[in-house]
C-alpha cells in the first residue's frame, strides 16, 4: 500500500499539470488501491497455527506430533511445505514459514518429529536433510535391527 501511494505521489510530482495528492480523488485508482491490497494479501496469508505439547493444528486440521507416521518436504516456489500425517489418519500440510516463524511453535513440532522418527516414522530424504535428521533416522533403523520381528 505504502508503494502504491508513493508511485502515484511521485507522479504527480513529476506531473507539472497535476496536485501532488491529485490521485487521491480519482475513484478508479481506489478501486485499484483496494483490488491490488486485497490480491497482494491473499498471497501472504499463511493461516492459523498453532502447536501443544503434543499437538499441532493448521486451521481446522489437527495431529498428534509425538505419534507420526509420515514427514515429507514438498518444495513450493521459495519456500517448503511440510506434509504430516499421524497414526490415527490426521493429516496436516503447513508451509515451513509458518513453523520458523514462532521458535516455540517451531521448537515443539521439531522435538515431535524428532521423537517420531526414532519410533519409526516414515521420512523423506529431502526432510532429513532440510531438518538435519541424519542421527534419529540412524538410531530408527538401530532400533529396527534389534527388535526380535526383524529376524
């Protein structure tokens, strides 16, 4: 908004003919002012999250963080989105923005991941090393070798 104000000020600054603030009583560039902040913001929201102890929630959508089955990465332009799903079927896809944006919330989803992945969660490669989770997947797969239905 503040860069939409500012092109039109300067140009009718560099305008001899017109007032400085001249675009300000032009209704279409209001509307305009109001389509772009509308398409500009629609692109920015991230959406409700929100973690506990053992839980994360994106809008209506909960899971169980201590208790999943599946972490995968999907690449987005700029950005990734992480793809969760716990063993009662509860899936969650929040964008890693989300996450980095609040260390608390990003500090209890990340020990939830960890936690599962020693437990034997499914995770990507691309997960593993975005996370640097090369430690809890070689202690999953320690534990795998030990537990008498591997043999």
């Amino acid at each position: 908004m503040v860069i939409f104000i500012g092109f039109f000020t300067v140009y009718d600054l560099l305008d001899s003919d017109r007032g400085m603030f001249d675009w300000a009583t032009d209704r279409t560039m209001w509307i305009l002012f109001v389509v772009f902040s509308f398409l500009f913001s629609f692109g920015v929201y991230i959406g409700t999250v929100a973690a506990g102890a053992d839980w994360l929630m994106q809008r209506k959508h909960f899971i169980k963080t201590y208790e999943l089955t599946s972490i995968e990465l999907e690449p987005a332009i700029n950005k990734y989105t992480f793809e969760l799903q716990d063993r009662y079927g509860n899936e969650v896809s929040v964008s890693e923005l989300a996450l980095l944006g609040n260390r608390r919330l990003w500090n209890l989803v990340y020990n939830g991941i960890r936690h599962s992945v020693v437990n034997g969660a499914y995770i990507d490669s691309r997960a593993i090393s975005r996370l640097q989770l090369h430690r809890e997947v070689a202690m999953r797969d320690a534990r795998r070798s030990q537990s008498p239905e591997a043999e």
